[in-house]
C-alpha cells in the first residue's frame, strides 16, 4: 500500500496587539479609510451615536440583537462583502459589542475561507470579554454559540470612551463577567471589586479592562482552544445560558452570567466542592453591585434543554466551572443537568 503523508507540523505566528486608550477611536478608522481596504460592520446603536466616525467609510449597519444571532445575518455580511468585491486584502472592522463581533468574525472567518478582521469593542462586556480570544459564532435551533470558528482578530482597539454611552444595565452586564474573572483567577483583584465606588472611577474601569485583557491573553495563549485552561471563563455561563433561553433573552447576558455564578457555585458547595466562605463571599459582592440572582424557572423543559446543549456537555452530563476559593478555578465533570437545575429550583 503507498502512503502520502500531509505533512502539516509547522508554527504559524498569529499573536496580535489590544490596545486600550481613551478617545483614539476616530483617528484608528480615518487610518483604515485611508487604506481602502477597509470594510466596517457597525452596531446599529453605535452607528447612530457616533455617525462622524463612520461618515467616509464603507458601512454595514448591523442591528444587533439575540434573535438576530444567526445564519440569516451572516448571509447578509457576506453579501455586504460580495457587492463591495471584497478580497483577502480587504479587512473587516467590526465595531460593536459580543453580537456585533461574534456575528462579523464568523463571517470574515468563512468568506474566501477567511480574511482579516479587527475588533473594536464598544461595550463594558465586550472590552473585557468577548473582543479577545478568537471565539466566533451564531446560535441555531435554539442553542447558544452552537456554530462557529476559533478565528483570532489581527488586533483589538478597546477606546474606554465608548463607556460614556452605555446603559448603566449593559455595564453592569459587562461588570459581572469582571467578577467572574477575579472569582477564579485573582483574589486580589476579586477585593477591590467588593468597592462599589470604584466603578465611578475611569482609571479603575481602563485598569480593569486591561487587567481582565491580560488574564485572557495568558489562558488563550496556553489553550487557544478551549481544551482545559480556557475552560475555566465558562464559570456561570452554563447556568446563565439557560437563563438567558428561558427568560427569553430578556434577561442580558452578564445578568444570567452573574445568576449562573450564583447557583453553580451553590450547588459545588453542596457537593463539597467549594467552601462556604466562597458562596457567601460571591454573593456579598453581587449583593453590593445590585445584581438580581433570585431566579425562577419560567419553563423547566426549556431550560432543562438549554442545560444539557451546553457545548461543554459531553454523554449527557455537564463540566462545570467553578471557585472552590476566590481567585482559584477548577472543573467538575460528570454533573448531572437534572441536579444543577433542581438546585437552581430549590433555591428560590
């Protein structure tokens, strides 16, 4: 028998800048239009908000909500990039939040089987977030993230003046992935969080969105993708994707988040795996942040469903990630989805 091997060891540099500042923004996109190859995807919101950054260049304006997560908009990008003869020198910037970027890195990741793109983040969640690691994606048939591509951006401009316009819940919906970064990697940082004041403060928010920046640089760095480190940033989401499913969506992504953290370091307690002090010590910091995790289930079938779709689910059961203590992190395997939800019932 011949063989033929496809011989694909090699190392490919794919490192990129996050710059962090306040009031670059606009001379970032003048560079780009400068260039002529640049393509924005732009949040319908910031669009309206900002329309001078946007006046000279090439736009798609995208209204991004939950519901239009999915196939048809990235069809819609795609033949933005089709009736503007786009290229692989063509770059798409995408500028908006999780939405904005997931939606546009997945279809910069597919077109000509992948061209470049840039994030520019434009809410607190997204800063912190969402805009770095190369996690892209779209939900179908009702399950969250199921279809996308790890395609890292080429870099990442975080401009703290977009902050200036964000609802104070969409804040707080960023402010709780914060918490959930400090929770399992930074006691530290986790104590200044407890400080409801410093949120009024912009040298702490461009601290705390470099802070969580370099946290997320170092474990992507280690597990580009997702296969144990990385894992660990999934702490609250499993229960706060079900949250997200059966309320509606009308409860926000870093608020489920915040209810998921809640309740899956609940029932790692009861389980013995996690300290008391850590459940009271998560609670008290999302107690002073004003955060509602008293959640009842509108519809346990859904929501039971949204659980066991969870990505990280394997045979039936679930990995969860939680904080045994503050600002160290581990994974549960074998959870039972019925258990976690009973606990989540029990618990209002």
């Amino acid at each position: 028998m011949d063989k033929v091997l496809v011989d694909l060891k090699k190392e490919v540099d794919y490192s990129y800048e996050i710059l962090i500042g306040t009031g670059f923004i606009e001379r970032e996109i003048n560079c780009f239009e400068d260039t002529g190859t640049a393509l924005f995807l732009v949040d319908e919101n910031v669009y309206n908000l900002y329309p001078k950054f946007f006046s000279r260049v090439c736009c798609f304006v995208y209204r991004a909500e939950e519901k239009r997560k999915n196939f048809d908009s990235v069809k819609d990008v795609l033949s933005f990039f089709k009736k503007n003869r786009a290229h692989r020198k063509n770059v798409l910037v995408s500028v908006g939040g999780g939405i904005t970027g997931d939606v546009g890195g997945f279809a910069a990741s597919v077109y000509m089987r992948g061209i470049p793109f840039v994030n520019v983040p434009t809410t607190f969640l997204s800063m912190v977030d969402s805009s770095v690691g190369g996690k892209t994606g779209i939900n179908f048939d009702g399950v969250k993230n199921l279809v996308g591509a790890f395609y890292q951006p080429q870099k990442v401009l975080i401009d703290t003046g977009f902050l200036d316009t964000l609802s104070g819940e969409e804040f707080m919906s960023g402010f709780a992935e914060v918490i959930k970064y400090a929770a399992v990697f930074d006691r530290d940082f986790f104590d200044e969080l407890k400080k409801s004041e410093n949120l009024k403060s912009s040298d702490f928010l461009r601290y705390t969105v470099r802070k969580c920046c370099e946290i997320k640089a170092e474990i992507v760095r280690l597990d580009e993708r997702e296969s144990g480190l990385r894992r660990l940033l999934n702490f609250g989401h499993t229960v706060g994707h079900a949250v997200e499913i059966d309320s509606g969506h009308t409860v926000k992504h870093g608020h489920a988040v915040a209810i998921g953290m809640y309740y899956e370091t609940l029932f790692a307690f009861r389980k013995g795996d996690a300290d008391k002090k850590v459940l009271e010590e998560l609670r008290g910091v999302l107690s002073v942040h004003e955060y509602d995790i008293d959640y009842k289930i509108n519809n346990e079938t859904l929501f039971l469903d949204a659980l066991k779709s969870d990505k990280k689910a394997a045979d039936s059961k679930l990995v969860l990630a939680v904080a045994p203590h503050i600002g160290e992190g581990s994974i549960i395997e074998d959870v039972s989805a019925e258990e976690l939800m009973e606990c989540v019932k029990e618990s209002v």
